[in-house]
C-alpha cells in the first residue's frame, strides 16, 4: 500500500474518532444541562394529619373558629423521636401541610365571604387552591405522646399529609397591621370574636 495512501486512511480513522469522541461529550453536556434545569422540588411527608373532617363534612376556613376540635398528627418514625425534643414547650405550633385533593389552580380567586366588587389574585387569598397547594395552621398542641401530637384547632382533611412544623414565636409570627386588617374584611375573612382580642381563646 502506498505511504501516502495508508496516511490518509489513518486521517480519516482519526477524524471519526474525534467526531465520535465530540458526540459523546456533547450528549454528556446535554444531559448535564436537562439534568441541571430540572427544578422539581421534591418532598415526602413527615407524618399525616387525623381530623374528624372530610371532604363530605367540611372543615373550617381557619382551624381557629374551631378551638375546640381535637385532632392528631401521627409522625413517621424516621421524622420523630429525637426531632420533637422540647416541642412540647410551646403552647402553640405552625403546621405546614399539603392540599392532597387540589388538582388545579385559579389566578383569581372569589373567597366566599369577600366583597364581591372585587376579583383577587390567588396570592392575595387563602384558597387551597395554588400553583403549589402548600396550608398552614396554627393549633395548638396539647401534648405529644411519642410520635403523636395531640392538638386543637385544625382546619385539614383527615389524611392530609404534613409537610413541616415550627414552633409559633409571639416576638416576629404577631404583626400588628391597620391595613392588612381592613383588607381581611374585604376578603371577608376578619372575625372579631377571634381576632385582635386579647381574651380570646387562641391567646389564652
């Protein structure tokens, strides 16, 4: 075989293993680029809720018109234990949680109670139903039994899967606001025998 012949067939092997090479790292870089812009946020549930509410009974739109109602959150095993060190010293607890029966959700939202001359965007409400149905309640926690808490006040479906729970802090989760308290009328969601009452029961 001529020398010259044989070297450009060495070339050309050489040019299909560089293309070849050049392909595999710009899928390596495509896959790391769809792997890097997937932001799924991803949670489990650390523990569900155990109410006398289902969709069939209903449930209040905020678990402090309801004191009174005795509920549970039983805690998963892994999220227990060790993780509710001293909560029990709180009196009063914020529950994150999510909304199981949302399927979709509406830029504006007409919350029951409102004044109807008026159309809200979904940020402006309370309504389940969000880009991301995430609820929250304060209740207050009677007593913890190991992985279960024992608590009054809620507003969740039985079953409702819990997501997180804080203790409720007076100091920064209190803010006293003129303005927002004259849009919660008009969102028809300010109740004077609960709220801005020193007596009430949920400051008791």
């Amino acid at each position: 075989m001529h020398p010259a012949f044989r070297w450009r067939v060495s070339l050309k092997l050489f040019d299909m293993k560089t293309m070849a090479v050049t392909a595999g790292l710009m899928l390596l870089m495509t896959t790391a680029v769809i792997a890097s812009s997937d932001d799924t946020i991803r949670y489990e549930p650390i523990g569900y809720f155990h109410t006398p509410y289902t969709p069939d009974t209903g449930a209040p739109r905020q678990g402090i018109l309801r004191p009174d109602s005795l509920a549970t959150i039983v805690l998963n095993a892994e999220y227990g234990g060790d993780a509710l060190d001293f909560l029990d010293w709180f009196e009063y607890i914020v529950v994150l949680y999510h909304f199981t029966l949302v399927s979709d959700w509406d830029a504006h939202v007409e919350p029951p109670e409102a004044n109807h001359e008026h159309t809200f965007g979904v940020y402006s409400t309370r309504s389940p139903k969000r880009p991301n149905p995430i609820g929250f309640s304060i209740v207050k926690l009677e007593r913890i039994a190991g992985d279960t808490l024992y608590l009054r006040g809620t507003d969740a479906f039985d079953g409702t899967p819990v997501l997180d729970i804080k203790p409720y802090l007076p100091s920064v989760d209190r803010v006293k606001s003129l303005q927002n308290e004259m849009v919660e009328k008009e969102l028809g969601h300010h109740d004077e025998d609960f709220i801005e009452k020193e007596d009430s029961v949920f400051y008791r």
